[in-house]
C-alpha cells in the first residue's frame, strides 16, 4: 500500500497528467518523488505545522533525512543507466540541501502541497473519496458534477474564443473591401478631368464595381452584426453558467468549509484543507477572465468598426456581469484560514492567518497586498454588512495588526500570518438588562486593497473572524466559553452579527455538549445515552428515566448559564465545565478507561451499590461542588450491626490532584475493594500509581510521602457528630469495618463535615493545599489519637 499514491499518480491522463507533472521541478524533481516514493509517502508531513517556527528542527531532521535517503540510492545504482543516474541524484541531494538548508519549512510546504494534489488528481480521477481528504461529506458525485461544468466552461470558452477570431478575420476583409470602396468612389470623383468618350467607359465599369462592392458590403455588415450578436449571446450563456458555478462552489462549498470551521471551534472533526476549493476558486478566476478579455475585445472590435444595432447595450450588460461575477469571487474568497482564539485575553499573544484563494492568479501576488486587523463590536459589525459608512470605527487597540501577504510558490497560496498580535484594551458598549461582560461579543475585522489584471479592477476586501469573547481574567474563562459553544453551536448561516436562538432544543444542545465533552477530554468516549439523561434531570430538575420525556424540551440561554441550579450558587453549564476541566487536567486516562461513571446522582449511587458485596466502589461528580469528584462504596454500618450502609467521601477537586492522583488516593484506602460492578481495584488503577519512593535523595534529606487517610466516626450518619466519641483509623483499617468518614490528610477537624444526607458542607471544607502545608510542617511524627488539638 505504500506506494499506491504514487502508482495511482503515474496512471494519470490528459489534464490530470498534466496537472501532475507540473507539481515538479527545479524546486523538487519529479525523479526524487519517482526513487522516493515510498520513503517520501511514509514521512509524518502532516504532523508539522509550518506555521510554528518552533517546529522548525523536525523539519530540518527531515530534509537531512531525505538527503541521506537520496544519496543513499544513489549509491546502491549499478550498471550502465546506474551510472547516469548515480550522477543525477547525487546532484539532487547537493541542489535541494542548498535550496532547502536555509528554509526547511519551505521543502514540508512543497511535499504536503505534491502529495495532497496528486490525492485530489488520483481521488477525481477514479472519482472515490478517500477520508483523508477534508471537504464536505467527500460525495464523488459532487467533485463529479463540478468538475464536469468546468469541462463544459472550457469547451464553451474555446467555442467563443474560435468564434472571435472568424469574427476578426470577416472584420478585417471588410474593412480592406470597405477602403476599396472608397478607392472607387475617389476614382469616379476623379474622373472628371478625363476626355468624354474615356470617361463615361470608365464611370461604367467603376459604377458596376462600384454597386458589386457596396451590396456585397451592406450583405456583409449584417452578416457581422449578426456574428457579434450570436457571440455576445454565447457568451451570455457561458457568464450565467460561471456564475452558477461559482455559486456551487463559493456560496456551498465555501461556506460549508466555514460552517466546519466554526463547529471545529467547539471540537468538531477539523474543516479539512482548503486546497481543493483553492483550485476550483483559481479554475473560475481563469475562466471569468478569459471571458472578460474576450468581451473587451469584442467591444474593441465594435469600436473600430461600429455598426447600428443592439449589440452595444448588451456588450454593456456582459461587461457588468463579468466585473460583479469577478468582485463576487474575489470578496468571497478572502477568508480567515486560522481563526483568533474566540476566548481572547487581553494582554495576551494570539496568531491568525488570512488566506485569498485566488491570489496566485489575476496578478495579485506580483504586487502582495497588505491586510489590516481591528477589533469591532457587534453593532460596528452589523453597520459594516448594511454598508454603513463606520467611519474607521474600532473597540479596542490591536498591537501587531499589519501584515503583508506572502506568496508561497510551491503551494501557490497568498497569505498573511499574523503571528504577534495582542489585544491591548477593549472599549465595552453598554450592556443590555441581564447581560454579562462575557456574554458580549466582538469580532476582528480584516481589511486589504489591492488592483487585479494590471490594475484594472479595484477591490477593497473585508473579511470578519467568529465572534470573540474578550476576557481580562482567566476566571471568566468557563462563562466565555458558554457564550461561544452556543454561538458556534447554533448560529444560523447568514445571520446578521451575531444573532443566535435564544433557546434549543435539549437533542441540539446534547450534540454540542457531547462534541465539546469528546474533543476537551480528547476521547472517543463520548457520552452515553445514560449521561445525557442525568445532564436532562440536572437541567430541568426533573426525575424521569425515560429518555424519550427530554426530546421535544428546550432549553434557554439563561437555564444554560444565567439562572443558577436550583438551591446551588452555579449554572448548569458551570456544572458541566468544571467537569470537563477535572477531567482534562487529571482522569482522561480514567474516563477512557470506563473507570468513571460520573454522571450518578447520589441515589442511583446507593441502589447500585447496595446491591454489591462490601468494599465496592465507584466514582461519581459531586452535586454540590463544582468540578468535584465523590467516590461512593458500601460497607457495613458500625451502629446496626448486619445492616450495610453507602459512604460518600468529601468530593475531591483539580488541586487535590495536582497534590496526589486519584489512583494513589484509591491506593491508599485499604477499605476499597472492588471498582464497580467487580473489577478488582488493582486491575483498573495500579498501573497509574506512582512506585514507591525510594530511599535518601542525592543531597541527603529523605523526601516525605503523603498518603491519604480517612477519619471514622463511630456514630449514626443522621445524628448529630461531636469530636468527642471519634477514634480514627489509618488507611489499614479493616475495610470491612467501613465508618463514616471524613477525608483530611491531617485529621484533628472537630466540626462535622456530613451533612444530613452524607454529602460535605463546602463551607467547612479546608483548603487541601494548606492541609498538605500544616502537615509536613509537623515537627515530629503526629499522634494518630484522635485527640483534638
């Protein structure tokens, strides 16, 4: 399968053969892809991002890499041609090295460029889509059926274009004829000074000449009016078809591409490579403007012999067509390549990329524009679509904001990389009722201007980037990132700014949730079926099971993440978010493992639990804490002797694990048998615990270990606890004898942490970090008494 690329490549014709061939050259030799090909096709191009510098050195390993596969093959060649060749490709190591040394990102660009387009040539060709291929759903009918159009384009054109030069040819013969006429008449004129007999011979055969010419000429006139009338209606037809197409491919195509972008920011599958619609874009700027300069020489012709008729007005009207068509491609495909980040910190260094998908054509890139960036607000943006005049207006100071666009020969894409920008300040509007800072949202407006075809057409492009949520604190983070999962969610194609539903249904919001949930926890583990009714139960404090009772309810903007839960001081998004950020930073590895069951409330927690043998546990999110999480087990009741009873432990947080992970924690408490439903607990985590530590460290001073251990308390969990009648045990308690616990690293805490219901009161739960303080803080080894200090 290796080389299979490069065989299918070589199975190429016509057109494509071509397009293939010209991938090749002095900057990369099509023999050093031929020799190559399997080594060139096996190479993680992919893997590097030319646009981060500082993946400068994997490009460098491999150009040196290919240089020594290169010089290797070289050496291995035998025989007659061997020696030829030898020569040859020993030449094409020294030549690339020098060409490449300086600028090893250029040679990735040139190979991503030939492998992806001989992909597309090989793809089109045998007319299958292959999944590396981004773009659209990859339907081979539609890569059909545009390809086929442009094939009718070209025929149409070529069909103009013979057609102009009989038009030419018949226009040139007329007007020698037509100065032949005048020949005659500057003849007979001169006739008069002939002697009479002569002259009326002369004046008869000239006046029969004379009338021979000018029917001949007036048959010919409408003969060529006729011509010009037919071309210009062919030509008619070929701009409705044009803009048909680049209706296709800019208004679908192109606007499908963004549509993947914009869910990609809230961790859809990514929205694919722009190449193949680059070379369609390219394709129709070819096309429009070789109809262009077909019509300004019709109107050429028209001029230098103009002649009555209804030609001229519709020479107008193909003139304006073809420049709206040419705007309307050249406006639509200046688009954001790289979007800013839509959580945007001030203060703070962002990149973007900007991209003109015709720029290696119409001469633009011989003369590379610049591109300008500034931030604008909602209304600036709205006024900025209606073609209000906005007077350069901004919200806010962009460092950085200029950039000339690069043309990159190898790929052919013009571009602009804004590397270093930093938002300086932001000038907030006045908000609306209810409405937060993190809920406004900005955008960042580009601009460039730049002439096409030797400055002939003007254009003045602007392009605006999803919208942005400014924060200046990190602690706005998990809001501003509600207001943008809902606005890339479902804002609809060709709002006006920024315009969204104010509620969805709850099935919508459960695929963007589930998107999120899958690409923040980098999983293919998403969330069940299960998981979602809970998320439903939690959302609309409901209690059915049915999954069926939540499909036709929606859910609003301020049930998302306005109005906190009922009875907490946290929105349901707020809820969420801090799941995903635990999960991120600490349990990937547990999530993926089916260690976490996570979304339980504490009821289904204890029935399933209570149906299990003694020291089985499991891990579910805490109600009550943001970004909690509980471990539950079952055990027996220390005051009812035979009666087994569900502890819950005080929920641990992201700062708890940052001080010890949640395998070692599990580790530690002997009284946790079995993971539920009954996986032996070292099957499932032992393999993330951290070994043991090992004796003095070089300087001679013995590293402490924290271990986790859980207070009991000998009493009834509904009565009220005192610090009086607590005996405590270490993590070898029997785990038989389980007892309601407190959880502390350093035990002697008298209040009661159990609510009524077993669940910890946040208020009086010590900040672990200071916990971990105090206890390595301790002079001597503690008393493990239970006695209250």
């Amino acid at each position: 399968v290796e080389m299979a690329l490069w065989i299918q490549a070589q199975q190429l014709k016509g057109d494509a053969l071509h397009q293939m061939q010209a991938l090749y050259g002095q900057h990369f030799p099509i023999e050093v892809r031929h020799y190559l090909a399997q080594w060139i096709e096996s190479q993680p191009w992919d893997a590097i991002d030319v646009e981060k510098q500082q993946e400068e050195f994997k490009a460098k390993r491999l150009l040196d890499n290919l240089i020594q596969e290169l010089q290797r093959k070289a050496e291995h060649q035998m025989g007659e041609d061997g020696f030829l060749l030898k020569i040859k490709l020993g030449h094409y190591a020294s030549q690339l090295k020098s060409a490449y040394d300086p600028c090893p990102m250029e040679l990735v660009r040139c190979i991503k460029h030939i492998l992806y387009t001989e992909q597309r040539l090989v793809q089109e060709a045998s007319n299958v889509s292959s999944p590396g291929v981004g773009l659209t759903d990859g339907t081979p009918q539609k890569y059909q059926q545009i390809n086929q159009v442009f094939e009718e384009l070209r025929v149409m054109t070529q069909d103009t274009e013979n057609d102009l030069r009989k038009l030419q040819h018949s226009q040139e013969y007329f007007i020698i004829q037509y100065q032949e006429s005048l020949r005659i008449q500057a003849q007979l004129s001169s006739l008069a000074s002939l002697p009479p007999a002569e002259r009326v011979q002369r004046e008869t055969s000239l006046q029969s000449r004379k009338a021979t010419l000018e029917a001949w000429l007036t048959r010919e006139a409408n003969t060529l009016q006729k011509y010009r009338q037919d071309l210009a209606e062919k030509q008619q037809r070929t701009l409705a078809l044009l803009r048909k197409q680049q209706t296709v491919i800019v208004d679908d195509e192109l606007i499908q591409w963004k549509r993947r972008q914009q869910l990609a920011g809230n961790g859809g599958p990514p929205e694919g490579s722009l190449d193949i619609l680059q070379s369609w874009c390219e394709k129709l700027a070819d096309m429009i403007w070789q109809n262009r300069q077909q019509i300004r020489r019709v109107e050429h012709l028209t001029q230098q012999l103009p002649i009555p008729g209804p030609t001229e007005e519709l020479l107008k009207e193909l003139n304006t067509t073809v420049t709206d068509i040419i705007s309307a491609l050249v406006t639509s495909t200046f688009i954001i390549e790289k979007q800013p980040p839509q959580v945007l910190k001030t203060q703070t260094k962002f990149a973007t990329t900007v991209r003109l998908l015709v720029g290696g054509k119409l001469n633009v890139h011989m003369n590379p524009p610049q591109v300008k960036a500034t931030i604008i607000n909602e209304q600036q943006a709205k006024a900025l679509l209606k073609n209000e005049n906005t007077r350069n207006d901004s919200s806010g100071e962009i460092l950085n904001n200029n950039c000339v666009m690069e043309y990159h020969q190898t790929t052919g894409t013009l571009s602009a990389h804004f590397r270093n920008m930093s938002l300086k300040r932001i000038k907030r509007s006045d908000r609306r009722g209810a409405e937060s800072v993190t809920e406004e949202k900005f955008t960042v407006l580009f601009e460039s201007q730049f002439s096409v075809g030797g400055n002939e057409l003007m254009f003045h492009v602007k392009t605006l980037s999803l919208p942005v949520v400014v924060i200046v604190h990190g602690s706005q983070d998990n809001n501003a990132t509600a207001t943008v999962l809902w606005d890339n969610a479902f804002s609809e194609p060709g709002r006006v700014p920024f315009v969204v539903p104010d509620k969805v249904t709850w099935p919508q919001l459960c695929e963007a949730l589930n998107m999120k949930y899958k690409s923040e926890v980098q999983s293919d583990r998403g969330l069940s079926e299960d998981n979602l009714v809970f998320l439903a139960q939690k959302a609309f404090s409901s209690s059915s099971n049915n999954p069926e009772d939540y499909r036709n309810m929606t859910m609003t903007w301020s049930q998302f993440n306005r109005e906190s839960l009922p009875g907490r001081n946290f929105t349901f998004w707020q809820w969420f978010d801090g799941v995903i950020e635990l999960m991120k930073k600490h349990l990937k590895a547990h999530w993926n493992d089916g260690a976490i069951l996570g979304f339980l409330n504490k009821q289904q927690a204890q029935d399933m639990l209570l149906s299990k043998p003694n020291g089985t546990f499991l891990l579910r999110f805490s109600d009550s804490e943001v970004g909690g999480i509980t471990i539950a087990w079952v055990a027996e009741n220390p005051n009812k002797a035979g009666e087994r009873m569900v502890w819950n432990l005080m929920p641990f947080t992201t700062k708890d694990f940052s001080i010890r992970s949640l395998a070692d924690r599990i580790s530690d408490l002997n009284h946790l048998l079995f993971l539920y439903p009954n996986q032996p607990k070292e099957e499932v985590f032992s393999r993330y615990c951290t070994p043991p530590n090992s004796k003095a460290v070089g300087d001679g001073y013995v590293k402490p270990e924290i271990k986790q251990v859980v207070k009991v308390e000998f009493s009834s969990p509904n009565s009220e606890q005192s610090g009086g009648n607590s005996s405590f045990m270490d993590h070898t308690a029997s785990p038989t004898v389980n007892q309601q616990n407190n959880f502390a690293i350093y035990p002697p805490i008298s209040d009661p942490m159990l609510d009524a219901e077993g669940e910890f009161d946040l208020e009086e739960t010590m900040d672990m970090a200071r916990q971990v303080e105090e206890f390595l803080r301790q002079p001597s080894e503690p008393q493990w008494s239970g006695q209250q200090s």
